[in-house]
C-alpha cells in the first residue's frame, strides 16, 4: 500500500448553548459558530517531525514522534493512521490494526480508516473481516462506486458470486455505461450458468463496443450455449471478421455446426481459418474429422496428415484415421494406429473406447477389449457410446444378461441412437426373444431407415 500524505489534526470543540426563560418575557438565544480549536503546539511540533521522518524513510523515528503526537492529543485519527502506515511497513500488521482501531473508537465513520483496516485485513488474509469493514463504508458512502467495486471483488475471492453480483448489478443501475463491471457480470453470470443474464449483460456491453471482438465471441458462445444456432452463426462470423488473427473463432464456430451435424458448413469455415492459421494443428485436426463426418475420407486423411505433421503428439488426428480405416474393413491398418494413439495417450477414453469396439466387432482380444473399455468408463461413466461397447463385448462373450443391462443404460442416455437399438435387437434375439427383438430393430430403423442390415433381420 502507498503512504498516504499526512494530514494535520484538527481538533473540533462544540459548543453548549443553554436555554432560558423568564415569565411573560420570550428571549432569543442566537448561538455564535464553534470555536475551532488548534491541535496542541507540542502534538502538532511531534506530528511534523513524524511526517518529515518518513519522507526521509526512518519509519522508527517517525513512530517514536507519533507517539509523543499522541501524549498532548489522543484524538486525532491522524496520528493513528500514521502510525498504522509505519507499522505495516516495518511488517508489523497486528500493531497496524491496534492503531487502525484506536482510530475508529475515536470515529467509527471515518473512511479513510475503514478502508485501510480492510485492505490491511485482506494482506492478513482475513476475508470475513475485510468484507464487514467494506460493507460498513458500502453502507455509509452508497453512492462511491469504487466502495462497492472493491466489496464485489472481495465476494468474488470468497467465493460469494450472488453478492458480488448484487454489487455489481447497483453499479449498472446507476452507472449502465460502466464496461468494467458489465464485463464482470457476464463473468459472474456465465461461471453460475445463468446463461439469459449472462447474454443480456452481454449484448449490452456489445451495444457499447460493437467492433470488439471478444465481445462478439462472448456473445455468439452464449447463443451456442442456448441452441440458438441462427444468432450464434451471426455473431461467430463478426468476431471472426473482425479478427481473424484469433484461431478460437473459427474453432468454436465450426463445433456449432459440428454438433447440429451441418457438416458441410463445419468444413467451409474450418477451411477458412487453416487459410488464416495454417501452422495451427488442432484446426487441420478438427478439419478432418469435419471431412470424416462428411463422409469425404480423402481429404480428412489428408487434414489429419497435415495436422500430425504440425504436432504428431495430438491424439485426435489418430482417431478420425483409425475410423476411417475400421469404416472401410482394414482392421490391422485401424489395430496400428490406435496403437499409435495409445502410446501418446493411454488414458485417453476416446481411443479406448473405439479400439475395444473394433476388437469386440471383430471377435478378438475380447477381454483386453473389455479392460480398454472399463477404463474409458471410469473417466465418463455416463458416456452413452462406451455404455454400448461394453455391453457389446459381453455380447460377444455370450454374456447376455450383462450385455442386455449395459445396452439398456445406453438407451437410457441416447434412445435416438440405431445403432444401440439394432445391438438390443441382437441379444433380445440371443436370449432367445424374438418379439423384443423385432421391437428392438423396429425402433433402430426409426433413426435409420435406410439401413439394409436392419431390414434383413425383420425379414427372417
């Protein structure tokens, strides 16, 4: 903390004025202005050579002044903010506070003293403390935004968001045009997903700044937060126009597109960012599995290529290429490169998980499959897909009961998905319940009329 500069005591006396009264005889009293009494010469003589002390950096010999200041004059809140500056910068911080209190005794008011024994509890790394004295000077000066700013900052270190919040949101009210502390409620709304707050405190910062493009980027990740594909995509572009140095906009972009399965616009945009960006690898990564997903398996080996040769220690480029290979029956090239991926990422669930499905679809190293998949699930135990494999490979194992418990959780999480449907229709089938599995097939084409396999087993 900077040493504030010293401020000469002065001494206020009031004055008591009394009133009397005579019969039949009214007389006014017109009380004359309080005198103001000058601080005793010896404290003001002692308090000088204090403050001369410190500007000559001897923060001892300034105390010793100090002290003497207050034997002729004990109440003024001065002398005793000074001595709370040289004691903590002697690092003596509970003597600090003894001063620091003594000086609220005398006036429990004071502003300058309250906030020096906050900032002063905060060093001390009493947050409680330093948020009661921030209140009391929020509560006595409730129109000094920088009060309530330090309080919401100091709810935010604890932890309290609603009342950083409810800080925050006064501020707005009486100064809307404030960034800082819109910035800070989109923040704070985001952090406690209140998404409708968070979007409406951030357009009207965007309102403010609409050539900022961190503000557009906010803006268009809330909208993707909400489904709102339409404005997501609007404020997406801007930020990327605007900058499109930042390889985050075209990234997050892209995913919106990924996850509503618009596959051909993912790929239009990732295109024009590896234009922007061609050295950045998890873009050239993300491109083909976009291409993958397009089903144009050329060009997302190519994309993957070009993205390990930017980073060969990045799993993702591996899976899309051991998909591609498990898609098209190569199995050994599929087997190599998820062990590629493996020794980069052995914990990595994806890999796991789409290597055991290839080994249990192929009727090989059922129980190193199994040991695969069941460490996926310990890192995502609610992830639908790896729920299917294993419940798959207990299939393959003969394991049905197993497989049909697995299976139905799957369903449970994703009852949109054929393929899930079309392995339930399966061991229905196994356990020897032919009317559950023509059900089971019947729901797997709702999600997937065209697949032959599934009609060839209605059929028998």
């Amino acid at each position: 903390m900077t040493k504030a500069a010293k401020i000469i005591p002065v001494i206020i006396l009031l004055a008591i004025v009394g009133f009397g009264c005579a019969p039949q005889t009214k007389v006014e009293i017109i009380a004359e202005p309080a005198p103001v009494k000058e601080p005793p010469r010896a404290a003001l003589d002692h308090f000088i050579k204090g403050v001369i002390y410190d500007q000559q950096g001897e923060p001892t010999r300034a105390i010793s002044e100090y002290r003497n200041a207050l034997r002729f004059d004990s109440t003024a809140t001065a002398i005793y903010l000074s001595l709370a500056e040289d004691y903590l910068a002697l690092q003596l911080p509970d003597d600090a506070l003894s001063q620091l209190r003594s000086a609220l005794r005398i006036d429990s008011l004071d502003s300058r003293v309250l906030e020096f024994i906050s900032d002063l509890m905060v060093q001390m790394d009493q947050m409680d403390s330093a948020a009661f004295y921030l209140e009391r000077l929020v509560n006595d000066n409730p129109n000094d935004i920088r009060y309530r700013q330090n309080l919401a900052n100091l709810y935010i270190r604890q932890n309290r968001l609603t009342e950083a919040i409810a800080q925050l949101e006064q501020i707005r009210l009486e100064h809307p045009e404030n960034w800082e502390t819109l910035g800070q409620l989109s923040t704070l709304y985001i952090a406690q997903k209140n998404y409708d707050r968070a979007l409406e405190v951030t357009l009207q910062l965007n309102d403010f700044n609409p050539n900022d493009d961190r503000i557009c980027f906010t803006v268009a990740s809330l909208f993707a937060q909400m489904k709102k594909t339409t404005e997501a995509d609007s404020f997406f572009a801007r930020a990327a126009k605007i900058n499109p140095d930042d390889p985050r906009y075209y990234t997050n972009w892209a995913y919106l597109h990924l996850s509503q399965s618009n596959y051909s616009k993912a790929v239009e945009i990732l295109k024009k960012g590896t234009a922007h960006h061609p050295t950045a690898a998890d873009m050239w990564a993300l491109l083909g599995s976009a291409y993958q997903q397009s089903k144009q398996d050329s060009l997302a080996l190519k994309a993957c290529d070009t993205a390990l040769e930017l980073d060969a220690s990045q799993v993702g480029p591996y899976i899309t290429i051991g998909y591609i290979y498990d898609n098209r029956g190569d199995t050994d090239r599929a087997i190599e490169v998820y062990d590629q991926a493996l020794t980069i990422a052995p914990e990595e669930p994806l890999v796991l998980n789409n290597y055991a499905y290839l080994l249990a679809q192929k009727g090989v190293r059922l129980n190193e499959a199994l040991g695969m998949v069941e460490k996926a699930l310990q890192k995502s135990p609610d992830n639908a897909s790896y729920l299917d494999t294993i419940g798959w490979i207990y299939y393959m194992m003969g394991r049905y009961e197993l497989a049909n418990k697995f299976i139905a959780q799957a369903l449970a999480l994703d009852n949109k998905n054929a393929a899930v449907w079309d392995h339930l229709g399966d061991v229905y089938l196994a356990q020897g319940d032919k009317g559950q599995a023509r059900s089971a097939w019947l729901k797997a084409l709702e999600f997937d009329e065209k697949n032959i396999k599934i009609r060839e087993k209605l059929a028998r």
